[in-house]
C-alpha cells in the first residue's frame, strides 16, 4: 500500500520513462494494487529523463513521485530513480506495460528471505513466459541466450536471463556496488558486480507481455544494443579478453619453436625459419596480451571496478618490480647473446654470404627474447605505477 511522504516505506518501485504515456497509468495502476492487495508499504518513483509528451503529468495524476533526470540514457534514468528512493528495498521495471507489476510480491518475499538482488526471468530455461509477440525472434533465440551465456560462463552466474529489466534489490546493496555506466549496461553492470562479490541472488520466473505501447517503438536497438552487450562483458573480464587469447597465442608460438628450431616436417612440410617468424610473432602477440590483462585487472582494481583478487594479489606479492627488472634483464641479455653470436657468424664469412638457415636460428630468437625482455622491464614499472594506487 502507498505510504504516507513523510514516512519510510519498506519498497520503492522505480520506473525509467521517456515518453511512455501509452502505458505509464496501467503499470501504476497495477504496482499500486499490488501494493495494497498484498499490504507493502511503498513508493512509485517515475524517472522521467526528458519525456516530451504527457508521461509527467500522468505520473503525478496517478499519485507517483516524479523525479527529473536531466542526463540522458536508461542507466542514468534507473541511477537517478533509485537515487531517491526511500525504501530499503528498490523494484525496477519498465513502463512499457511488458511487466505484470502484480509479481511484484514474490520479488519482496526473495528480499525479504535474505537476497541482496533477485532477478526476473521470462524465459522458460528458468521458468519464465512469453507471451506471442512480447519477445522478438532474434531477441528470444540469439541475442538473449548469448548474452545470458556469457554471464554465466564468463562471471560464474546462475541467471537464465541476464536482459530481464524487471529485478529487485536491497537499496543500501545496490548503491554500495557504485555503479558507473548510464546507458542500457547498466543492469547487466549490476548482474556482473553481484557475481563478483559473491551477492546473495534469487532468480523469480515472471510472465513477459507484449510491448503495450503505439505511438513508438522500443527504445532498444537489437544490433548496436548487442554489441554493446558483449563488448561490455569483454571490457569487464580482462581474462576472457587479454589472458586466454593470449595463452593460447603463445602456447602456439612455443610449438611452432619446438617444430622449427630442429626443422622437423609436418604432413610434409619442412619447417624452417619462415615458421620461426610466425611462431614468434605468435609469442610476441600471446605475451603483448597476458601483460595487458595484468595491467587492466590491476588499473580495475584498483580503480573499484572489480574486487581485489586474492590471486593477484599472490602474484603481485612474489613479482614485485626488480623481480620484473631481473627477468626482463635475463631475456634481454640471453637476446643480445645469441644476435652477437649470429654477428660472430657474419664477422667469420668477412660479412659476406650466410649459413640462411643457421644464421636466422639466431637471430630470429635473439630478436624475439630481446622484445620480450625489454616488454616485461616496461611492464615492470608501469604495473607498480599502478599498483601504488593499491596500498
């Protein structure tokens, strides 16, 4: 049941709006029985981000708490709403009539029963419903299991659909997760920082109906939507991004090594030091990546982004910056050995004609160690530069 202004109530139902006025009275309509009905002390708070139609007015007619968002995009809509909120817990869900706010109930149970977030999910893999026509194909099929994969192989969640935007948490959770992105990663931001901090999560199965609204069509756009999607899982997991591609970069590189060095023969192929030029390569790449994913989970960390990681943190703790210096130093130093002995071979020919084959089993991992020798010294300073920030 709505609450009196002055006094706390235990749920805030936020509703992001930009030009919803085909639908905003009806999701009002029905968060407020809700409320009543199942006697939840609560608030309606529409997030208005600009709406150019009657969606203001509608709110306050309906008896919801307008809350203006001057800075555009659905994040920073849902940031400003829940910004103001009073509850102890908060309720999201679009205005777009797609969400049945009567389930609102069982979001409260989860809450109550210990959750720091509790999903929605629409879709059958968790127990969910669509309804004919409230899901696109593409949406239903493609992109939302995609996504929804991603999160939960990438950040070891149990989700089953990670674009639900009708979820409910804890207030005082939510804002101590300190949230950056304003458009629509936004939720997904939220999913992500819950699975790294190992939050309590519940998942409620909800029935999706079809979009109510006329005068426009959906604010998402599938494609640019998308990629924004897995970019942003990309950019928020250094390893799936840096570390095992470039694992796997050098684990090729060492064998095409292995291969070329002795020239062996594959299938009946002759490996020589053309194989050494793209196996180094290989390396050079591999390691380039496995430097960028330490130096981005150290900047992530301590930045806040991520949670410390107790992993890197061991790591750090053995590779401290003259450890780095030492290895650089060694590489570097074996590198600049086995050119000064392909040298002595020039030198021994009076700089002329070379042993091909001999002379670029020299060189070819003399130039190699050396680049990741001085690779590593760079790396060395720049990882405690940022790591300064940690301590």
């Amino acid at each position: 049941m709505p609450t009196a202004p002055d006094a706390e109530p235990e749920l805030s139902l936020v509703l992001p709006c930009l030009n919803e006025a085909d639908t905003l009275a009806s999701c009002l309509e029905k968060a407020q029985k809700a409320l009543t009905l199942h006697g939840i002390s609560g608030e309606i708070i529409v997030a208005d981000n600009g709406s150019s139609d009657a969606s203001p007015e509608i709110a306050r007619r309906c008896g919801a708490r307008l809350v203006a968002v001057a800075e555009r995009g659905y994040g920073s809509a849902l940031a400003g709403g829940i910004a103001a909120a009073r509850g102890r817990y908060v309720l999201m869900g679009d205005a777009d009539d797609s969400y049945d706010f009567g389930e609102l109930p069982r979001f409260v149970a989860e809450l109550r029963a210990g959750a720091d977030l509790v999903q929605g999910c629409r879709l059958p893999a968790g127990g969910g419903r669509v309804l004919p026509g409230a899901m696109p194909f593409l949406h239903r099929w493609i992109g939302n299991p995609l996504v929804t994969a991603m999160l939960r192989r990438m950040f070891k969640s149990r989700l089953h659909d990670a674009y639900c935007g009708m979820r409910a948490f804890r207030t005082e959770f939510q804002r101590g997760l300190d949230q950056r992105c304003t458009g629509m990663e936004f939720a997904l931001e939220m999913l992500v920082k819950a699975a790294l901090r190992g939050a309590r999560v519940a998942e409620v199965p909800i029935t999706l109906h079809p979009d109510g609204r006329r005068s426009h069509g959906p604010h998402l756009r599938s494609f640019r939507d998308g990629w924004r999607s897995v970019r942003f899982f990309l950019m928020w997991s250094p390893r799936w991004l840096f570390l095992y591609p470039g694992f796997l970069l050098v684990a090729a590189g060492l064998l095409g090594y292995a291969l070329a060095l002795p020239g062996l023969a594959v299938f009946g192929a002759e490996l020589d030091a053309h194989t050494l030029l793209f196996a180094s390569l290989l390396v050079l790449m591999g390691y380039q990546s496995v430097l960028f994913a330490l130096l981005s989970k150290t900047f992530a960390t301590s930045e806040g982004l991520l949670p410390e990681d107790p992993r890197l943190t061991r790591l750090f703790e053995w590779l401290r910056l003259e450890t780095g210096l030492l290895l650089g130093g060694a590489a570097l130093a074996l590198g600049a050995l086995l050119l000064a002995l392909a040298l002595g071979d020039w030198r021994d020919a009076n700089f002329g004609d070379l042993d091909y084959a001999r002379t670029m089993r020299l060189v070819i991992p003399g130039v190699t160690l050396a680049a990741l020798g001085f690779q590593t010294v760079l790396w060395s300073f720049f990882v405690s530069i940022l790591g300064m920030g940690r301590r």
